[in-house]
C-alpha cells in the first residue's frame, strides 16, 4: 500500500515540477528506466515469494541503475554505445520476464 | 551477484550465465535475505521503518524517473515533426511567391507585347510574332503529334532489395524523341508543359528528369507542332523504331498519335545571353532616339558574364 503510494505520489512530483534532462544524460535515460523496471518486477517477485527485503530492494535498485548508466557512458566512449546497450536491454529484458512469469505463476496458479 | 550460498542448495553444478539467467532471474540477494531473517539476524524495529522509509523514497523516485522517461519521448516526437512542418511551410511560402512573381512577370509580359503592338504596328509585330513563336517565347497553336511515353514495371529485386531502374524513361530517352521530333520538322515542342527552346536542356538529377531545370515526372508527355504526317514520320522513324524496342524489352509505355488543336504554352524563361546591336543607331537621329536604342543593348551587356554557365 505504502509502495503504490509512493509510487504515485513520485508521478505527480515528475508531472508538478515537470523536469528538463539535460541532453548529456537523455540517451541514459531508456536504460535507466529499464534498469530500475527490473528492480521493481524482482521487489514484486520476492513480495509474492514472501521474502521480500526493503534493503535489498533499495541496493538492487540502485546499482541496476548505476551500473546500467555507467555500461552505457562506457560503451558510448568505446565507441559501442549501442550495441552494449542492446546488450543491457537483453539482460534485463530476460530477467524482467522470467520474475513477471514468476508473479504470473503466483496470481493465475498458471 | 550470484552468491554461492544463495542457490548452493538447489545447485550441484554452476550453469554458463545466461542459462542461469533464464533459469533464476530473481536476484539471489532476496533468498539471502530471508535466510538471515529466518534465522534472526534481520532489521528489527526503528532500522526496519527506516528501510521501510528508503524503499518508499526509492519508489518515488521510480515514479518520477518513470514519468521523465515519458515526458521525454513524448516531447522528442513534436520536436521532429515542428522541423519538418516549418520546412513544408518555408516551400509552400517560396512556391506561393514564386507563383505570384510568374504571374507578375506574365501579366508584365503582356503589357510589353500589347505596348509594342501600339508602337510598332503591322509588318514589324508580325514579324516579331513569328520569330517569337519560333524560338518558344510566345505560346503557339497547331495539329501536329502527342508522343507518350511511360515508365516500365520498377520491380524490387528480392535478394538484394533494390528497385531496378533499367525500365525507367531517361534523359537521352527524352533527348532523343525530342531531337527525332525536331528532325521530322516539328515547329515547337513541348514536354509535360515545358516548351522547349533552342537552349532548353533536359537533364537526369538522380531519378527525376529536369526540363529547363523544372522536374518532370512519368508518363511523359511529348506535344509537337508540326507537318501532319509528323506522328507517322516519328513512328516509323529510328526513335520509334528504338522505344518499340524498348516497349518489346522493359515493358515501358509509348504512343505516338497525331492530335488536332494543341495550345504549347510559351517557355517559362529565356536567358538572354549574347545581344548585339546589327544596326548602327542613326546619326541623322535626336540624341533622345540614340541613347534609347542604345539601353536595350545595355542590359543584355551585362549578361554574357553570367552567360558562361
């Protein structure tokens, strides 16, 4: 409940004071948020699971989203910003399906 | 992030990663968790709220990145699209004021050719008329042959996925039937509305084909003026012999047929290029007379620099 609302009150934040990305750190911004989506699909998982942690969720959130940023600035100096995008994007994907099939599995008993 | 403890007791061996992936996408950090709590060692009381805090402020910001992300893709779309609206306004503005400046200079034209009738009168308009009519600067009308010609079937290759071209009417198709037209006595020749002059260049840009730099576009339409058997002098002759060559081999599309009573518009511009006054102004004549014949030529005096191009 706490969560949802959390969540809720962050949409109604980003749409208030409707914030500028700056052009330095839009193409991080897609990966960001898939990052933190996985986060969001294990924290959901483990609550299913029962053995959900708030400092675990926290951690993981976190790094996901800063170790996705910094593959991406990575690549981008490298010169394989995409591909190594690409590369996070399937990682992630992979997981956010596996846990959103393990919640399935918990809701529909299918 | 794979711990070892976390999966030890489901796994005797380690799987390649994404094996393990597919297999176990929940971070092995919960399961952790629930051992340590399980045996005791968790958070209890006010560290617990405070982590209960953190994940509500994680969340949050989840919320917020959320909506960013959103408000960024939504923004990008129109920021595309605004370019690309006031580049389409930008040409609709310039062909509007180009067509106003046509109309102008038309309606300018006529005042020229009417002033001139006035001043000159009988044999000399006349003459003036035909000359005019000759060189493509006044419209003209006849019977004379419509040639049409259209391209073939443009079918993509499959393997490579480009359109082939070979079908398609080309500029020396163009020059052809208009040098064959010219050749088989037409008098004016007009393609797709563009009257042709003796300067009149008709040119390939990539695949459209330029008529005194103005694009036109298949079918094309070939208007002579001319002797009455020109539709059959044209057929029979090497260009028709050549496009029913090309009908029979690319599948293009060509006609000649003789027509009746065709307007040919006259040509949008001629550059005057090289101007010379044949006769002397008359010394019997006032010095009014003299430096007004003189300025006609001075105008064209100045063209024959831009002429090189």
């Amino acid at each position: 409940m706490i969560a949802v609302l959390a969540l809720v009150a962050g949409v109604v934040l980003g749409i208030v004071f409707h914030p500028s990305v700056p052009p330095a750190l839009q193409p991080y911004l897609p990966i960001a948020v898939v990052a933190a989506l996985d986060a969001v699909f294990g924290g959901v998982r483990a609550k299913l699971d029962g053995i959900f942690d708030d400092r675990q969720f926290v951690v993981s959130f976190i790094a996901n989203v800063v170790v996705a940023a910094l593959i991406v600035y990575l690549g981008d100096q490298l010169g394989v910003g995409g591909q190594l995008s690409t590369g996070v994007v399937v990682v992630l994907g992979v997981r956010i399906f596996g846990n959103v099939a393990a919640i399935r599995r918990h809701l529909f008993r299918a | 992030m794979t711990s070892a403890e976390g999966g030890a007791e489901r796994r005797t061996y380690t799987p390649d990663f994404l094996t393990e992936l597919f297999r176990n996408p929940l971070d092995p950090g919960y399961a952790d968790a629930a051992a340590r709590k399980a045996r005791g060692e968790g958070p209890t009381g006010a560290r617990q709220r405070v982590l209960t805090g953190v994940t509500a402020l994680t969340l949050v910001a989840l919320g917020f990145l959320l909506v960013i992300a959103y408000q960024q893709t939504v923004a990008d779309e129109p920021e595309a699209t605004k370019a690309r609206d006031t580049l389409i306004q930008q040409v609709q503005n310039r062909r509007s004021d180009t067509d106003k400046l046509q109309a102008r200079a038309d309606q300018l034209g006529n005042e020229v050719a009417q002033l001139r009738q006035s001043e000159l009168g009988g044999a000399a308009v006349a003459r003036l008329r035909d000359l005019e009519a000759e060189t493509g600067l006044a419209p003209v009308r006849g019977s004379g042959a419509k040639i049409t010609l259209g391209d073939g079937p443009t079918p993509i290759n499959p393997v490579t996925g480009n359109r082939s071209t070979e079908a398609r009417v080309r500029d020396s198709d163009l020059q052809l039937a208009a040098n064959a037209l010219w050749a088989a006595g037409a008098e004016a020749i007009s393609v797709n509305g563009q009257r042709l002059t003796a300067t009149s260049t008709i040119r390939q840009a990539g695949e459209a084909i330029l008529v005194d730099f103005q694009p036109v576009t298949s079918p094309y339409t070939i208007m002579a003026i001319g002797p009455d058997k020109l539709a059959e002098a044209f057929r029979d002759g090497y260009a028709g012999k050549f496009f029913k060559e090309l009908v029979s081999r690319y599948g293009m599309s060509f006609d000649a047929t003789s027509a009746k009573d065709m307007t040919l518009d006259a040509a949008t511009e001629l550059k005057l290029r090289v101007a010379v006054v044949n006769t002397p102004p008359p010394a019997s004549g006032s010095p009014s007379a003299g430096s007004g014949s003189a300025e006609p030529g001075g105008s064209p005096s100045n063209s024959p620099s831009k002429g090189g191009r």
